[in-house]
C-alpha cells in the first residue's frame, strides 16, 4: 500500500510556475492597461472650459473611476497572491493544502494556482 506524495515533482512544480508567470504577466497588463486608463481620464484636457451642465457626466466618470481603481486593487491583490504562490514553489510547500495538510488535486491548481486550500478544506471553510 504506497501513501500519497508530500510534495510534487519539480517537474510538476515547473508547470505551475509556469501557469503562474502567464497569469502574473496578464495581470500586470491589464493593472497597466487600468492605470493608463485613468491617467488619461484625469487628463481633462480642455472639458474645464465647457458649461456645468455635465453634472451627471462628472458623476458617471467619478463611479466609472471608482469602478476601475477597484479592478485596479483586485489585480493588485491577485498578483501578490501569485507572487506569494511563486514563493510557495520556491520554498517547498506549494500546493500542499494548509488546512489538511494533504496534496491540492492539480486540477485545482490549474484552475486556482495560488490557492492554498483543497477543495474539502475550501468546502469544511464554509460550513
């Protein structure tokens, strides 16, 4: 009766990393993407010198503003727990579950990649 591994292979550690730097290099695209698009909305350019009734426009930028530094933050927070995933790979304990203690299901880290929750901890968390 053989147990189950401890840790993947470095092999299979390679291709997480991989996934990882593809996801981390979309998100850093689109933060950039997001942060050029509000700069350039701060820019107002010339629309100071057009009349006060763009009173509801103003109020339409300002959520649509809001609404992009939120995505902004949510990337921001996504790509540190990428960073921290790499970390995990770099130290040993990526992809070991730390609620169980037991091997995430690839699977799982193909879809989440810097989860650190199996599916029956994720599951246990919840109730």
């Amino acid at each position: 009766m053989s147990e189950a591994p401890l840790r993947y292979s470095r092999e299979e550690l390679a291709e997480f990393e991989q996934i990882i730097q593809e996801k981390l290099t979309a998100a850093r695209k689109e933060v950039a993407f997001i942060k050029e698009t509000l700069s350039r909305k701060n820019d107002s350019g010339t629309d100071n010198t057009a009349s006060s009734s763009k009173v509801l426009e103003d109020g339409a930028d300002t959520a649509e503003k809001e609404s992009m530094n939120q995505l902004a933050s949510r990337q921001m927070k996504f790509i540190q727990q990428l960073e921290n995933a790499l970390v995990r790979i770099k130290n040993g304990t990526y992809g070991v579950c730390i609620g169980t203690g037991k091997l995430i299901q690839k699977e799982r880290l193909r879809a989440v990649p810097h989860t650190q929750h199996s599916i029956e901890a994720k599951m246990a968390r919840r109730d």
